[in-house]
C-alpha cells in the first residue's frame, strides 16, 4: 500500500505531482536542490502548493526541504520530477538516502533507468530497489506564481516500464494507487525513444531560433511556430524516430497517435500541424515561447532525447539524417556539442553491447 511518497524537484512538475498527490490523500514531502532553495521557502511560506485548472485544491507537505535526507527515508515510491540534465545530480544526493523496498520513477524517462543503473554500479550501490520512468510528464502545467500551479491538463495514459521490465507488472501495480493512467510499455528503451517531447520541440526551437531571440518568446510556440513547413519536419523526425525503435523492437505510436490517445478531448486532427494549433492544452494561455535558446527544449530534449536516438541508430544501422541535422543545428546554435554530452550508447553504459545483449538486459538485468 502506497502512503508516503517523496516528490524531488519543486518546479512545474514537481509542485503539480506533490500538490495533486497530497489532495488525493497521499503523504508527502518535497525536495529542492539548495541552488533553489527560493522554491522551497515560497512554499514553505505559503504551507503548501495551491492548484488551479484541471485540478483544483491545496496541498499542505508533511516536509519540504533542500536535503534529501529529510524527504526520502519511510518514502514508498520516490518521484523524480526534474529536467534530465539534473536527474543524476538529484539522484547522487539521493542516493546515501534510499532504502530496501523503495520504488524510484523518473518523470519523465529520458533513459534515465539507464544512466541511474549505470550511477549505481559505478558507485558499488547494491540497493533492493525498483527502478522505473515514464514516456512523459503527467501533467500539462506551468507554476505561475509563487507556490501557484495552473494544472492545463493531464494526460489519459501514461507508459512506464520498470528497468529490468520483469519488475514492470510489481511497479504498475503500485503506482496505480496514485495515478489510474499508469500503464505497462514494453521496457526501458520504448520509454526513452517514446518520450515524444523531442519531436516536437527539438524541429520548432531550431527552425524559429531568430524569432526567439528577437522577440523574447513573445509568441505562442505551439499554435504560431509550428507552421506547415515546420511540423514537416517534426514528422520526418518522428519517422526516424520510429525507425530506430523498431530495429530495436518496440513499436511506437506515431507522435500524433500518442497525442491524440493522451489528450482525447482536444480535436483529433487531421495531421500533427492540425492537431498542435488546435490543440487547447499545447495553445491560447498567450505568449509561451522560449525567452531564449538556453531552454529545455534544446539544452534537455536535444541531448537526451535526440541524441541517444541517433546513438542506437548507428549502433542499429538506422540512418537519422533529419535528427542528426536538428542535432547539429542546436549544437551549432548554442554552442555546445551535444552529440558529445548528450546520451549516446556508450554514456548509457551500453557500450560494446549487441542490439541482443541490450535487449536481455533492458527485459531481464543482469
């Protein structure tokens, strides 16, 4: 029975998931890196976090605190709930923390499974933990003032597998007690190349770059960047994408079959630029771009979505050319190859490995 859940992370996400899951009856506490313990204090000033949208209510934590130490031990289920390129920093603090029995989801994936299972064999860490992460964020969201979330939607369904997936069947079993929407996906790889955030941000922050930077984002970057010419490319993306993931054996569903399942009030659309500047829940709460370059939907989706795309790519023999073109673009454009610190095969421990060695490990450990 799922009682006490640690929340890390006190952002977007991670105030929706902590707020929603104390009003579902959940105890729980919330932690924030010291670099910003702002989000804590405003929390703690306010005593909790206040939803409005979709969800309605007020969460009141148990704790909220920059130590992980404070929000970890008696924890039943540890949500992470931080951009990738913090997953690991967030996990190192937790990591002393973590006990036998503990059920640790990554929200969302972005491989994260593996670079975490790779932490704890580099570290000897020998912990009877489950360790699993999910295809997506829960939640469309954005935290608009302090200890204030406006919760625009959440979605249907969510995949989550288990890392190795023979723990998959124990790990839904238990989420569900929080959130119904959990549900299986084949293994860790599925939930890493199905993370559909980079199809669809990588292509638009790339191909409107100058109108970011020019007007601040003062622009909607759903419903105005992503033009016919643009989602032509979001969609050559997602064909390479699902490409790759079936050499690897796990059938995908396209990026518009995946928005149309976990959004099935909005209009169905026609085709992915249909849907997208359609689509209420991506649109029409006014200007939302990037205000530059240095945001998640390069500096987070780039390196861990797109590039370990194209890392089993060439390990698979799958051409990305498209990708690997958004990916040499973004880099260009912020000066940072992310090829380099992205996570390819081998920064996800799977280096010299065959598509059959990595499947074994992905389906059943090691």
């Amino acid at each position: 029975m799922i009682k006490k859940v640690a929340v890390l992370g006190a952002g977007n996400g991670g105030c929706a998931f902590a707020g929603h899951l104390v009003t579902k009856g959940f105890e729980v506490g919330l932690y924030e890196d010291p670099k910003f313990k702002k989000n804590i204090d405003e929390v703690k000033e306010k005593g909790g976090v206040e939803l409005i949208g979709t969800v309605e209510g007020f969460g009141k934590f148990s704790n909220a605190s920059t130590n992980t130490k404070d929000v970890i031990p008696g924890a039943d289920v540890v949500m992470v709930v931080v951009p990738a390129f913090a997953q690991m920093i967030v996990m190192e603090a937790a990591l002393p923390y973590l006990e036998d029995g503990q059920i640790v989801v990554f929200n969302p994936g972005n491989f994260a499974s593996l670079m975490f299972r790779k932490m704890m064999r580099d570290k000897g860490v020998k912990k009877d933990i489950k360790i699993a992460g999910t295809a997506s964020l829960m939640y469309a969201t954005r935290r608009i003032a302090p200890a204030k979330v406006n919760i625009w939607a959440v979605k249907n369904i969510m995949p989550i597998a288990a890392l190795p997936a023979t723990d998959t069947e124990y790990v839904v079993n238990s989420v569900k007690q929080m959130f119904s929407q959990f549900t299986p996906a084949k293994n860790a790889l599925e939930i890493g190349i199905g993370n559909p955030n980079m199809v669809v941000h990588c292509p638009t922050a790339v191909l409107n770059a100058g109108r970011i930077e020019d007007t601040k984002g003062d622009f909607m970057f759903y419903w105005q960047g992503m033009t016919e010419s643009v989602c032509r490319v979001i969609e050559k993306v997602d064909e390479e994408r699902l490409a790759v993931a079936e050499k690897l054996g796990v059938k995908l569903m396209s990026n518009l079959e995946f928005m149309r399942k976990v959004y099935p009030a909005e209009k169905r659309g026609a085709d992915i630029h249909d849907f997208l500047t359609h689509s209420k829940v991506h649109g029409g709460h006014g200007p939302d771009a990037p205000k530059d370059l240095h945001y998640r939907y390069l500096d987070e989706d780039v390196p861990n979505g797109l590039v370990p795309v194209s890392s089993f790519g060439k390990l698979l023999g799958v051409s990305t050319p498209i990708i690997d073109s958004v990916i040499i673009l973004a880099s260009a454009l912020n000066a940072t190859d992310y090829f380099k610190v992205g996570r390819t095969v081998e920064a996800l421990g799977l280096a010299g490995r065959s598509r059959q060695e990595i499947l074994e490990l992905v389906e059943r450990g090691e």
